[in-house]
C-alpha cells in the first residue's frame, strides 16, 4: 500500500484522473458542466441560453453538442423527458 501511494501522490494531478477516473482533466471538468446543466434542465425553468450561459460554454450551439455527447440527447429532448412536473392532486 505505501508503495502504491506514493506513487499515486507522485503523479500529477492530470495523471493522477487518468489513471484513478480515466479521464483527462478537461474530460472531467466537461462531464461535471453536462450533470450541471442536466440538473438545471430538470429543477429550474431557465432557458437554455441562460443555462449555457451559466455554465460558461461559448455557444448554445456548443453546449447542445457536448451535452449530446455526454446524455445521447439533445438539452430539450432532456428537459421534456426528465423535467419534473408541478404536484397535481387527484
């Protein structure tokens, strides 16, 4: 175990993702925006410009393709299939 450890703490960080998560650093931080934004689509009725805003990516056109990427649907097509409708009593 100390031999695993000190060479896991002589990695860098970067490394140290790819061989823990299997991830680069930026991967990671991409991944982490997408369940961000996939969170606002679901709870919060901002638009998609303010939540591709928010989570600073450069375009709508940009954040649509990388959460594509990641949830293998489109933000809409998310929010329509997810997005948690108000309680409605019987």
């Amino acid at each position: 175990i100390t031999r695993i450890t000190a060479t896991v703490l002589s990695l860098s960080c970067h490394n140290y993702l790819l061989v823990i998560m299997g991830m680069s650093i930026q991967d990671y931080i991409q991944k982490f925006r997408v369940e961000r934004a996939a969170n606002l689509l679901k709870y919060s009725e901002a638009d998609l410009t303010e939540i591709s805003d928010y989570l600073c990516f450069h375009s709508q056109s940009y954040f649509g393709s990388v959460f594509k990427q990641y949830m293998h649907m489109t933000p809409k097509q998310y929010r329509d299939a997810y997005k948690t409708k108000e309680f409605q009593s019987e």
